[in-house]
C-alpha cells in the first residue's frame, strides 16, 4: 500500500501554513466566513464538487472514488472559542478576544490535507468521500441547535446518503505519538441546567419575615453531590457541576430569588435518566422543604459519543500499522467532555479518534479551552496519515 505516511510527512509544510493562517484568524461559531471560503477554495482547486452554507457556514465536499462504494463522511470542526489568546506565538490570534483553543485551526488543515492526498489517489478508492467541515462545534452561539445538528438539518447525512463517519481531535492532555481509538463509548453526553429558587425577599436583620433562597441555594448544591455517589452505581460515571450562582443586590437585603447553572455529564442512557430525574426531584424537594419554589429546565446538549465497533476495529488496524511507533491506547470512556459529532453517530456507525499534541519539553502542553493553548504541530502528521489511511482502508 502506498506510504500515506511519508506522503503526510511531505506534505506538513502545506498542512502547517493552513493551520497558523487560521489560528490567525479565527471566528465563532456560524460565523466562519473566511474558513469555510479557504476550505471552498482549495477543496475547488482539487476538482472536488463543493457544497456551500450547508448548516449556515458549513462547507462539504464530495469526492467520487474510482469504483461505486459506500459513502464515507470525514468530520474536521472549523470555529474558535471567545478567549483572549495568551500564547505569544508568531501566529498568535489577531481578532482580539477570540481564539482557537482547541485545535480546530489544526482539524481543519488536516481535513484539506487528507482531501489532497485521497484526491490523488480515487482511482484507488472504491465508494465516495463526503467532506464535511462543520461550524460551531464549541456551542449554539445563538442558535437553537449547534454545527453537526444545524448540516444534518440541512441534508448532510443524505444525497449521497452516508454509510460511515471518520473524525478525530487533536488531543493536548496526551503528548505526541499518542493515539486513542476505541471502541463504544469516547465522550459523555451533555446536559445544560439552569434553576431558579424563588422565596421572598427581605430585611438581611429581619430574615424571619423573609424565605432566604439563598439558604435554599446553598442547601441544593451541598444535597446535588449524593445523586452520583448515592444513586449511580460506583462502577459507572457522572456528573453534576454548579457553575454559576447569582442572587442578591445588597448587603442586607435577602433577595426574591437566586438562579443556578451548570452542566450534567453521562455516557449510559440509563445513567442519565436516573441523573436527570433525581435532579429535578431533589431540587423541587429541597426546595419545598425550606418554604421556596423551584423552576429547574435541563437541556440536551449533545448525546454521548459512541464508537460503531466494526468501523473502529478497522481503524485500528490501521493506526497500528500506520503509525507502528506510537502509543497505541484503545481504552474507552476518555473524557466527560462532550462533542456534537455524537448526533451523527447516533444515525450512522463512525470512529472518533484522538490524536496526542502536548509537548511539554517546548511548553506546549496548556489544556484545551486555556488562553495559553498551544500544541505540537507534528501531530497534524500524524492526523493526516491515519484518517487518510483509514479512508483508503474502509474503501478498498
């Protein structure tokens, strides 16, 4: 088989010009205008077929391998995140206040990269690659549903209608040379939270005339830390984070009502339900209890993201021959971070894979979402190797 190594290794000078010309201008969520035109732009210049505005400022590309074959959808995140950077670097942001600081700047240069070398070999591959370069993976950024749900909307999934899914992340809480491909589940599911105690408000001296939610408050967070060690079993994952608490105007004033925000992580759809319904018990109780009343909505944000086990055994076979020196690491269960792709891959079988980029003898090793987010960029080789031999592989 052709030494799609080498070819990525030949190609990195392309692959890192792309990346720090993005990582200098990034944009937020369905608003990367200039991204998806460079991602048109050069997708165009290979003779691929372009599709753009699918999910507002998604770009897709599709790629006709030289014998019919199932359709493959390849995922590479295009938006940045409202951080002031703080790297220094040469190719530091220039849009004060917005950065990437997550990679998608390096996801993005990977996807064009793979684009070039799988369209120099189609004639190799048997069934077509749909390219989907999706905005605002990071959050809806005032819409009511985020980038992978906005192209699904759209028709992403269909004309031609996707068999599979291949995506990845560059991954700074590992250090280059490692790799993660696993089977089932990878990220958690999401649920945004926000709750409001209403008492009645009052003189601060005079708090027997009033019913404190602030009190109330303080005993709801304190009694939410039972609900994962009391109602999900230990040999199973969740969580239930507070974020945000604001109540109150003055000093010596008891306000009317205080409101709270946060986040529920799971990966087991069975655990999510006994999470979400003893949330919403336990807060109504609690508040009950002390005199107030309690107003709570959980939103979904995505599902958890599940990796299809056929598709990610032949990913990783690949991985190991392709990349024979790296760390080859096929646990489950990698973060209860959350990742929008999972709304794919609930309709269609895919393999999300992580690809490690710290350095930390060059100090790039700052977790992602930091104002000092940096990684090593000969990560982005190793990335462009295995998805495009992934890609050769499923489509031989």
């Amino acid at each position: 088989m052709t030494d799609l190594f080498n070819e990525a290794k030949s190609l990195f000078p392309y692959t890192q010009s792309l990346r720090r010309d993005f990582h200098m201008h990034p944009e937020l969520g369905f608003k990367e205008i200039r991204t998806g035109g460079i991602v048109a732009k050069e997708l165009e210049a290979l003779g691929i077929e372009v599709t753009k505005g699918v999910g507002k400022t998604g770009v897709v590309g599709l790629l006709e391998g030289g014998k019919p074959g199932p359709v493959l959808l390849l995922r590479f995140d295009m938006d940045a995140l409202p951080i002031l950077e703080d790297t220094g670097a040469e190719y530091a942001s220039q849009n004060s206040g917005i950065m990437h600081a997550c990679g998608h700047d390096g996801h993005t240069a990977i996807g064009l990269t793979v684009a070039k070398i799988l369209n120099a070999h189609k004639n190799e591959i048997a069934g077509t690659i749909k390219f989907c370069f999706q905005p605002s993976e990071e959050g809806f950024n005032g819409e009511e549903v985020g980038g992978a749900e906005m192209m699904m909307k759209d028709g992403v999934l269909e004309n031609p209608k996707v068999d599979m899914s291949l995506s990845l992340h560059l991954w700074n809480e590992k250090p280059l040379g490692w790799i993660n491909v696993a089977k089932g589940p990878v990220m958690a599911g999401a649920e945004e939270f926000k709750v409001k105690i209403i008492g009645k408000g009052g003189h601060g001296a005079i708090p027997e005339a009033a019913v404190d939610p602030v009190v109330c408050a303080a005993q709801i967070v304190s009694a939410a830390q039972t609900i994962v060690s009391r109602n999900v079993s230990p040999t199973q994952t969740a969580v239930v984070s507070f974020t945000m608490i604001n109540g109150g105007t003055a000093f010596n004033i008891i306000p009317q009502e205080v409101t709270m925000e946060g986040t529920i992580r799971t990966f087991e759809p069975r655990v999510r339900e006994t999470v979400v319904r003893r949330f919403e018990e336990l807060i109504k109780g609690v508040a009950s209890a002390m005199g107030c009343q309690a107003e709570v909505n959980v939103n979904r944000i995505s599902p958890a993201l599940i990796n299809a086990d056929e598709v990610t055994a032949k990913v990783q076979d690949t991985a190991s021959r392709v990349l024979p020196q790296a760390t080859h690491d096929n646990s489950p269960y990698l973060t209860m971070g959350a990742e929008d792709m999972a709304f794919m891959q609930e309709k269609i079988a895919g393999c999300y894979f992580f690809i490690g980029s710290n350095n930390a003898e060059k100090h790039l090793d700052y977790g992602h979402h930091h104002p000092k987010f940096d990684f090593d960029e000969q990560a982005l080789v190793s990335g462009v190797a295995l998805m495009s031999a992934a890609v050769m592989d499923i489509l031989k």
